[in-house]
C-alpha cells in the first residue's frame, strides 16, 4: 500500500483562529484557510506534518491538535482528518500533525527517561572541544509512531522546527557576527540531539522520518563550510554507520543565479538586499522506508506539473513555504 506524506510549513497557522481556538471564517483569515485547504486537497496527505501551527496551552485547555479537528471540519468537509501533537512549546507556533484516520494510526510517542526528553535541557558539544554546553528546544521537537489501521507499525517520525538562523536585532557588523555564530552552534545542538534519537530508533530496528523546517542545507553557505558541517548532514547521519544514513526525499540542490533549486522558501539578504531561493524543508527517510515522488510543491519550478499548476496561485499567497511531500512505498 502507497501512503502520501508531506511536511508543510503553514506560516503562523495560529492566526487563523479565535481565542477560544475555532476556525475564523470570515476576512483573510477565511480567505487563507481556504488557500490552504486547496493545497492539502491537492497534495491528499494520508500524512502531514505541520510547522507553525496553533497553539498548544500548557493546562491543555487549547490545544493544536483539537483546532486542526475543528479547521479540517471546517474547510476540509467530509474528510476524516485527525490531529496529533507534542509537548508544548514555550511561545507559539506549535509542531503538529494531521492524518487520515481510516489510513492511518497516528500516536504521540516520546521519549519520557530524565535526561532525554526533547522539553527538556540536553548538553551537546558543538565545537567538537570536548565541552559540553546546556542548550534546550525552543519548539520541543514532535515524537510519532505511524501504523497502519491494524497497528503494524510502520514508521516512527520526528517532526521539527530547529533554530532560525536570522537576525532581526539591529547590530553592528560585529555583533552580527557574534549572533550568527551563537545561533549556528544552537542550530547544530538541535540537529545532534535529534539525531541521537534517531539513532536510538535505528538501533532498535524501527524506521524513522525526519522532517520539518530546519532553516538550513547541505553545507551550502560560509558558516557551514567553517564549520564543516551543515544541521542537515547532521540530521543524515554518520558515514561511517552507512547503514544508518537518512536518505532525502528529494534530489540533490543546485545553485543558479537565484539561489538553490529545487527550493522550498526564500529569504532577503540582509546586506545585499537581494531575494535568495534556499532549500530548508526537508524529509528524511532511512534506508528500510522505500519511497518515490519526492517534491516541492512549488509553482515556479514545477511548471510541467498540473497538479502543483492547479494551486498556484494559494500556493504562492498562503504561506512563505512550499510543502515538501513524497509517497511511501509498502
């Protein structure tokens, strides 16, 4: 059996509800739901992961997955879509997820040992310095296990939204540099404390996705080159285990003129102004999930794709993300 999975970056979902947490269904906020709502009718997820989503309230009274219920209800009638999520985070914009119930199994799964949650403090050495430094998720990365409807388990999946490495402060050129650095090194902390996860999964035999918005690439700018090694290599795993390598969904980046291609978002250089393509949604699989159809859903690179055309233009307005999604082959 073929499952549809995908990741999408929804650009502060949580704007799209009330203070009670139901749908608005009026003014933009109508208007984008809508968009989205074409998306995922085209994209068909029997599996999505969500970044930026609603928000969770730390006494539960709120929470992500009860207003994706609502939203689905709302401007998905007659799908029988569920929602799931995680830990709380600190702010806002939460990781969820939403999936099709007669399809699909879909459990909050996370690791509960003192020292190893992902809402918790975690020491990680960074600088390969032999010190390790206290870091701790913003957004406590979201921990599933995948069945099918007779609960064979399928996957486990990380969904995550790791480190932004812009800066909006005003500083100096110095203090940029500083920033930048500070922000990197929390960026990799991250990465290598999900990957530590994934290891474990990996050790105990059960297949594992990682997916989400993890604000970078393949070793593809200056601070990744001086610091030889990209959150994403980090993700992938250790050469020397190949076995245990994370494959990406979609095929290798190239540069042109306006950046990376293919190209899930794009961001404006703070110095030079100019508009940057970048790759920085990501799906990675490991090696026993067989899988095809690995793609952006983006307009401008996807031309001879009708389905991808069909929803250009919610596409291009309900978010500053693409989707990433790829069928799972069973």
């Amino acid at each position: 059996m073929d499952y549809q999975i995908g990741v999408y970056n929804i650009y502060w979902m949580r704007d799209l509800f009330d203070k009670d947490g139901n749908p608005k269904t009026s003014g933009e906020e109508k208007l984008r739901s809508e968009w989205i709502a074409e998306i995922i009718l085209a994209m068909d997820p029997d599996f999505l992961g969500i970044v930026e989503g609603p928000n969770t309230l730390v006494s539960q009274t709120k929470t992500a997955s009860a207003q994706l219920e609502l939203w689905t209800q709302e401007f998905l009638p007659g799908s029988n879509y569920k929602g799931v999520h995680g830990f709380p985070s600190p702010g806002q914009q939460e990781l969820c997820a939403i999936y099709k119930a007669d399809r699909l199994k879909v459990l909050f799964t996370p690791e509960t040992a003192a020292g190893k949650r992902f809402d918790e403090p975690f020491l990680m050495d960074t600088t390969d310095r032999l010190i390790k430094e206290q870091y701790k998720h913003y957004r406590p990365p979201l921990e599933l296990s995948i069945l099918d409807t007779d609960d064979s388990f399928i996957s486990r999946v990380i969904v995550a939204h790791t480190k932004s490495k812009g800066i909006f402060d005003k500083v100096d050129f110095a203090r940029y540099e500083q920033l930048s650095k500070r922000d990197r090194l929390r960026l990799f902390a991250e990465c290598m404390h999900i990957r530590e996860r994934v290891d474990a999964y990996l050790e105990k035999g059960e297949q594992t996705m990682v997916m989400g918005d993890i604000n970078d690439g393949f070793e593809l700018d200056f601070y990744e080159n001086k610091f030889s090694k990209s959150a994403v290599e980090l993700l992938m795993g250790d050469p020397w285990i190949p076995e245990f390598i994370l494959k990406p969904v979609l095929p290798r980046p190239k540069l042109n003129a306006y950046g990376w291609s293919p190209n899930s978002s794009r961001y404006r250089d703070r110095i030079t102004g100019d508009e940057f393509n970048v790759l920085i949604d990501h799906i990675l699989v490991s090696q026993g999930l067989p899988f095809k159809n690995g793609k952006v859903w983006n307009p401008y690179t996807e031309k001879d794709d009708p389905l991808i055309q069909s929803v250009k233009f919610p596409l291009i307005k309900a978010s500053d993300h693409f989707p990433v999604s790829f069928t799972l082959t069973q």
